[in-house]
C-alpha cells in the first residue's frame, strides 16, 4: 500500500511538473513570435525609410532639372529679345548708307531734282521695309471715327457730313501686324448744333 501511494504521489508530481513546465513552452513559442513580429516590423519600416530617401532625392534632382530649365529659357528669351530685331536693324543699315550717299552727291550740287528724285528713292526702300515688317497705315481722312484708331483732337460741325466723320488728319497712325502702336490724331464731324470748333479735351 505504501508503495502504491509512493507511486501515486510521483505521478502526481510528473503531472504538477509537465504542468508547471508546459506553460514555460507557451510563453517561449509566443516570444519567438513576438520577436518574429517585431523583426518584420523593422524591415517593414527600414523599407519604408529607405523608399522615401529614394523619393526624397527623385524630387530634389527633378526640382533641380526644372530650375536649370527655367533659366535655360529665360536666357534664351532674354537674348532672343535682345536679337530680336537683328534683321529689321541691318536693313535700315543699308537705308542709312543709301541717306549717306545721296547727301554726300548732293554737296555742293544746284541739281534739285536731283536730290529730290534720291530722297524719293530712299523713302521708298524704308516704306517697304516697315511694310514687309508688318506696318501699315490707318486709314482716317473721310472714315468714321473709331476710337480704337483714331484720336479726336477737335471736333467741328459739319453739315456736308454724318456726325463722327474724320475730316482731317493730324498725324498719321500706324498699326503694327494689325495691332495699333500708334493713333491717328484727328479732326472730326459733329451735329451743327454750336458756331465754333471745339477742342477735345
């Protein structure tokens, strides 16, 4: 009988023990796991870091590309403003030249017509120059009045004439590649209702 219950008693102690012994398996399976866990975690955030260095230095380099390309073309803009009328500049060149020589002909000469028929020659060769460049005249004298080409420097009454008729032409106006880059001052028609002309203020 003693024996029995000696046997009985160390059974019972393995059991208490396997117990007591189980739940220390548990918890190191759970730490392993937990450090499984954590070691992902900072992969996971090594990545992370590492792709927004990557990012980081994508932006830098293409706020760079961009602010080289910013100046590239304001250099470009600024000598092509600088060069712009290169072209129109060496023909009035040859306009000068021509002005030169004939003066230089015409000293010391009674030949009027002479000079006369030359400066109409280089009034020509300038007229097609600002033509071909885009300048053209107004046109004013017996056209209506159009504010946005015309200046009325005095207005007259007129019965031979509709009201905002242009009846006289001051200074010419000019329009460059049809946009006005200068207007034409004018005298213009009103209804017959005063003596005297009027100054436009």
């Amino acid at each position: 009988m003693e024996i029995n219950n000696k046997n009985e008693k160390q059974t019972e102690e393995k059991h208490v023990n396997y117990e007591m012994e189980e739940p220390h398996a548990s918890s190191a399976h759970e730490q392993e796991v937990s450090g499984n866990s954590e070691k992902a975690s900072e992969n996971e955030l090594e990545k992370v870091k590492k792709q927004l260095e990557e990012e980081k230095d994508r932006c830098l380099r293409l706020n760079a590309e961009f602010e080289n390309q910013r100046k590239r073309s304001q250099k470009e803009k600024e000598e092509f403003v600088k060069y712009a009328n290169e072209k129109l500049i060496i023909e009035f060149i040859d306009i000068m030249e021509s002005l030169e020589r004939g003066l230089e002909n015409t000293k010391g000469s009674n030949n009027k017509d002479k000079f006369i028929h030359g400066m109409e020659l280089i009034y020509k060769q300038l007229k097609n120059v600002l033509e071909k460049n885009g300048l053209a005249p107004i046109k004013a004298l017996g056209e209506k009045f159009d504010p946005y080409k015309h200046e009325a420097m005095m207005q007259t009454p007129s019965d031979d004439n509709k009201e905002g008729t242009i009846l006289e032409e001051f200074a010419r106006g000019y329009m460059l590649n049809n946009k006005v880059i200068r207007y034409s001052k004018v005298r213009v028609s009103k209804n017959k209702d005063t003596d005297n002309e009027n100054e436009v203020s």
